[in-house]
C-alpha cells in the first residue's frame, strides 16, 4: 500500500494531475496552463487562501488525488 502524503499545494502539482482531479467539481483540465500557474499563484499569496492535497505519489509522478481541501478565510 503506498504512502498517503497530506501537504500544501506546489506549482508543478498542475502538470502533473491536479486539474484533471478537478474536473470532479467543475472542468478544469482544459485550462491553459499558464492560466492556472496565475490563478494558483493568486490563491496563494493570500495568507487567508489554503489548499491542501491529501494525495498517493506513484512512482510515475503523477498524482492520485484523494482529496481536495479548500480552506478560505
């Protein structure tokens, strides 16, 4: 059984499966990259934004997505 990893959200998080996760919520996979590198930067300069992956890491580095935590204040 692999490693469940809870952390902060990182940029290259984007590339690697997190806005094909989204798409459980509303699509998001077809956004232009740079777009969600902005939109994600934005998010996280405010210290109020918190997002959270609780995710597997394969082996592959691609990431399983079990959960999404947003956390605005």
């Amino acid at each position: 059984m692999s490693e469940i990893i809870i952390r902060e959200i990182e940029e290259n998080d984007l590339e690697k499966g997190f806005l094909e996760s989204l798409d459980f919520l509303r699509k998001a996979s077809d956004i232009d990259k740079n777009k969600a590198k902005e939109i994600l930067k934005k998010i996280k300069q405010n210290p109020n934004h918190i997002i959270h992956l609780n995710m597997n890491q394969m082996a592959c580095d691609m990431i399983i997505i079990k959960n999404i935590f947003l956390i605005f204040f």
